[in-house]
C-alpha cells in the first residue's frame, strides 16, 4: 500500500573520492513517516556504510527536499513521486538528481475529532485546517486535493501551517478542526492522535478523488483497509501518491 521515493544528487553517485563522504540527508519533521524511516535509514548507512557518514536534516519534507536536493544543500532526501514532477512543471533543474530507490505511497488522510460536524472535505470552507507546514509535501497535497477535487481554495478555510509533531496536539488540543496527514496508513501523527482521543477520518468522494487522478495521474485513487486503524470499521477512499 506503501510507496516513496529516495532521491540522491547524481554527483555524489559519480564521485570517485575514496574518502569518507559526509552526506545530509533530508528527513522532514519529526513525528512523519520520512523522519523515522530517515533515521532509521541514516543508522544504517553508517553502520554498515564505512566510506559515508549520513546525517539526517530536519525539513519541510519533500517540496523542500526537492528544492534542496537540486541546489546541492542536500546530497539525499526523500520526496514523493509528485513532487518531483511539479518541480519540473516549476522549471526548476533536476538534472543533478537520481532515483535510487522506491519505497511507499503515501496517502491523504484528514483527520477530525469523533464528534466535529465535519463529514465532508465540502466542509472545511471557513474552518481551521492544518494543512501542513510551508514547504512541505502535506500542503502541497492538501492545496490540490481541495482545489481540484472540491473547488477550495486556501483562502476558502482557515489556514494552519504545522509539522507534523505539532498536528497531534493541535487536535488534541481544539487548536484545529481538522488536520490532514499524509504519510503511510497507518501514519505516525494519526496514531498519537488516536491514542488519547476519538477521532474519524474523512473519505473523499469518488467523483473528487477520481477528478484528481484524472487532471493529476502522480495521485491514484487509493482505498485504506479497514482496521488499519482501531476507529476504522469501513475501507475508506482517497488518494495518494508514489
């Protein structure tokens, strides 16, 4: 159900010093799924990878890591597939970029409180959104699926600009109404969340999400299973992205 991509600056591929390389690697805020598998990942490297020593960076995560990556401030990252494609779109050059590995797709999952009002995403004109932090895949993400899918602009809700270790409380905590999480299901932020409160996540309608995939084929319709979470008793729709 998983898919993400590893991106490293094709130079550092060609060098040919044989002397231990230090590499940053941008692995987004803490409590997404990007900074743990990063981490994890940076461990190992240097564990078992001698020639390197791999630093984890905080980011934004994948938009910046993207911009990053291609400035030569990070030498890897991770970023989703659709990222790299709208920073093409931007005129931004890539070409110093490679793939190197393929991992999971992450999906959009907006998350409410058990008893907010909000049933679906035509919902959220006027209220208070956490649509991720500036530079950040999850805004990326939830400024299209909005727009594209319902015809909702940023200025059409209540903007909230978080990371993900602070989308948690944020919820917890009536700071927002909502809050989208894009991540692997199930995802990290969704699980705190969970942990203390009840919470629901809304579906997107088949007729926006099928709209999006359409005008954006980076983002398929993907179905999350029930009981990936507790609360989840039904498959739910939305989207996501390589």
């Amino acid at each position: 159900l998983v898919l993400s991509i590893l991106i490293i600056s094709l130079l550092l591929i060609l060098s040919t010093s044989f002397a231990q390389q230090h590499l940053a690697f941008g692995i987004a805020k803490p409590g997404g799924t990007f900074y743990t598998l990063g981490a994890g990942f940076a461990n190992v490297f240097n564990k078992y990878v001698p020639e390197v020593q791999v630093t984890g960076e905080s980011t934004a995560g994948s938009t910046e890591n993207v911009n990053l990556l291609a400035t030569k401030q990070l030498d890897l990252g991770f970023a989703g597939s659709a990222y790299y494609l709208s920073a093409k779109e931007r005129g931004l050059d890539l070409s110093n970029l490679r793939l190197i590995s393929v991992g999971y797709v992450s999906v959009v999952q907006w998350i409410v409180r058990e008893e907010s009002p909000i049933k679906s995403l035509k919902d959220f004109v006027g209220k208070r959104i956490a649509v991720g932090s500036i530079g950040s895949g999850t805004l990326e993400t939830s400024k299209l699926a909005l727009e594209m899918g319902y015809g909702i602009s940023i200025d059409d809700i209540k903007a909230v600009y978080l990371g993900k270790g602070e989308t948690p409380n944020a919820l917890r905590d009536r700071a927002v109404d909502a809050a989208c999480s894009f991540a692997f299901a199930p995802s990290p932020d969704a699980m705190d969340i969970s942990s203390t409160t009840a919470v629901r996540i809304i579906p997107f309608d088949k007729e926006a999400a099928e709209k999006i995939y359409k005008k954006y084929p980076a983002y398929p319709v993907v179905t999350i299973p029930k009981g990936t979470y507790k609360f989840l008793k039904d498959d739910l729709l939305t989207i996501g992205t390589p």
